[in-house]
C-alpha cells in the first residue's frame, strides 16, 4: 500500500510543479508585454467572438508484444473529439485496453488487461474564465472485478491560464456514482475535484497532466483517484501523425475482494489527427 499511495503522489506532485513551473513564466512574459505602451494606441474595440470550428478528432493504437519465456500480447485503442462554439465545449473520447498472457509450459492464455472507458462533457462559457459543465463517464475493468462504473457530475470550472502555449483550469461540482464491484450493485454520492493542465513544448510537441479527486460523501474512506501524465511529439511535418506515451493511475480505496487498491500503466501509442 505504501509503495502504490507514494506513486500517486509522486504523480501529482510532478503536476504540480510542471503546472507552477510554466505558470510563472508565462506571468513573467505577460507582465513584459503589458509594460510595453505607445503614444498613439488605437481606440479598444469590442472582443470579436471566436468563429465556430468544426470538429477536431484523433485516433490512436498502440500493441505491446514479448515472446520468449512468457508470451504477452497486449493492445491498447482510444478516440477522442471535440468541438468549439463561441461559448460552448463539447467532448467525446473512449478508449480501451486488452492483453493475454500465456505462461511457459501451459497452452491456455491468461487475461492480464481488459479495460473500457468512456466519456462526454459539455462546457457552457459563464463569464471570462469560468464555465459551467456536466460530464458523463462510464468505465469497465475486468481484472479489478468492475463490472460497470457509471459517474454523472455536473459543476462550474475556471481557467486561470489560456493561451496558445498553455491552459490550467480546475473543477468542483457535486457527483453520483452507480457501480458493480465485486458483484455487487452500489449507488452514492460524490464530490468531484479535478485540475487539468496542458503546455506547448513546440509547434510539433506537447505535454499534459490531469488530476481526478472523487470521495463518497458520507464516507470519506471510500475514494477514487484518478492521475495521468502525457507526452506528444509529430512524426511528420503535417501534424497528423505523432507518437505519445501517457502514464495513467487509477487508486479505488476500497477495492474488490483480492485486487489491489492501485492500477499503474504505460501506454505508448501512434496517433493519426483529422
């Protein structure tokens, strides 16, 4: 327990500093633009709405192959798209995991990987900077013994940084949760805390992190975490094909009979952008 609580916070303490890191220098360059003035500064006009774009997609696939003493096979697929209006944000995504293993000496293969997620979320502009949202995941994990996670959680968002290079926002709002863990149905409510952050390394480079706080109401004992950290470079000069690696953490406090509480996986990937 101790080693898998000291990688999600080492996780999350990696977040924070990359996010405080980058948000400083941007202060830093935002403060020597503003200093910089001229006689005869045009008259302020009206901010023009930002034109609707139309829908931006990615696709990846990812497959981890090891033969020799043991025989691994392991496949990892995920979609997500977006769309932007004026004041609105909408966003879908899935993504899955599956591997097999099979042991010297045996002919039967051994399920290691079968996981399933899914998303959407739509966000509605209130004032410059915060936004309401509502979100919808659903999740599956067979070797946790997760049948089916269903999280409903609408609340309000803020986004103290957004520019080209980078954009940090957190989020707060009450949740539901309906599961079947371990064979057995539960339903509870739920608060959700989460931070998102994203940095342009380059014109053909990225990097990420978000952050997942989800504890039952009731019983603060009973929580989720989830964490990931990401890394995306272009293979080519379009921007349409990029390689990307993300470290995911998933942490359930309380977790089905004989599993353990922590799910770590690194997952590296080809991406196709259109």
């Amino acid at each position: 327990m101790m080693m898998t609580v000291t990688i999600t916070s080492r996780l999350v303490l990696a977040a924070i500093l990359l996010a405080g890191a980058v948000a400083a220098q941007a202060q830093t360059n935002t403060s020597s633009s503003t200093n910089q003035t001229t006689t005869n500064a045009a008259p302020a006009h009206p901010k023009v709405p930002t034109p609707t774009n139309g829908w931006k997609s990615t696709i990846s696939f990812g497959l981890t192959l090891a033969r020799g003493n043991t025989d691994t096979t392991m496949a990892s697929a995920t979609f997500n798209t977006q769309k932007k209006w004026p004041q609105n944000d909408l966003m879908f995504g899935a993504d899955g995991l599956y591997g097999e293993t099979k042991n010297p000496g045996t002919q039967k293969n051994t399920e290691s990987a079968e996981v399933l997620h899914g998303f959407s979320q739509y966000n509605r502009t209130i004032t410059d900077g915060l936004y309401g949202y509502a979100r919808i995941d659903g999740f599956h994990d067979g070797i946790a013994d997760i049948k089916y996670r269903l999280t409903l959680a609408p609340g309000i968002g803020y986004y103290f940084i957004t520019n080209k290079i980078m954009a940090l926002s957190a989020e707060i709002g009450p949740g539901y949760i309906r599961e079947q863990l371990d064979g057995e149905t539960e339903s509870f409510a739920t608060l959700r805390i989460g931070e998102k952050f994203h940095y342009a390394i380059s014109p053909h480079a990225k990097a990420w992190e978000s952050l997942e706080f989800l504890p039952q109401i009731n019983r603060f004992d009973n929580y989720i975490v989830n964490a990931e950290l990401g890394v995306e470079a272009s293979l080519n000069k379009a921007n349409n094909l990029s390689l990307r690696s993300v470290l995911q953490d998933s942490y359930n406090n309380i977790p089905a009979a004989d599993r353990l509480k922590n799910d770590l996986k690194l997952i590296t990937s080809v991406v196709y952008k259109f």
